[in-house]
C-alpha cells in the first residue's frame, strides 16, 4: 500500500503539534477541501489550535499558529523534512512541483 502526499501531510502536522506541546489525546483533526473558483485546490488541517494550509498547485505549506497568525510558509518538501527520509516514498515528493491529482468525484461533491 503506497503512501499518499496527503497522508504525509496529516502525519507531519500532527508530529509538529505535539512537538509544540499539542495534548495527543486531542486527536480529532478537521480536514478542509479548499475550492476556489470551482477547482481543487488545496486543503486545511486544524488540530489543538494550530492549522495548516496545503496549497496543491504550488505545493506550499502554510503554518498557523494557536493565535490565528501566520508562523511560517514553505514548500511540501521542506515541511516534509521532519520525516525521517526512509518514512518518504519517492512518489509522494515529485521532483518537479506538480499537482497532486484531485479525484473528479470529490470535486463535483464540493461544487
């Protein structure tokens, strides 16, 4: 079973809340499907009062704090460094910055 960017994603950010003193019983994430102009084009993940924004397209992380404010904006790669590197299938970070592709069906649900 291979490992998806999404699936490293939710295991990154969840691995950075606790780091910062998230409590792990607190373990319900919300997951957001981003549209904008009728397209697939990121997600948001809330946990403990930290979000994060993963903008597909330009596979850019972006890291919230508890407050709300912006800590930090980086590329998936960067983000995924906190992953030890044998955890990282090469399919899941793409040498170029290519989309990850959106499943038609959960587009037309979100529309």
């Amino acid at each position: 079973m291979s490992v998806t960017q999404a699936e490293l994603v939710r295991k990154s950010f969840r691995d950075f809340v606790f780091r910062n003193g998230g409590d792990e019983s607190s373990s319900l994430m919300l997951e957001t499907t981003l549209i904008r102009d009728g397209a697939y084009c990121g997600r948001k993940f809330s946990l403990a009062g930290y979000s994060i924004i993963w903008f597909i397209d330009e596979q850019q992380i972006k890291l919230f704090g508890q407050s709300g404010s912006l800590l930090q904006s980086m590329s998936l790669r960067d983000f995924f460094s906190g992953i030890p590197a044998s955890a990282i299938p090469a399919s899941a970070i793409p040498a170029t910055a290519q989309p990850e592709t959106a499943d038609p069906e959960e587009i037309r649900r979100a529309a």
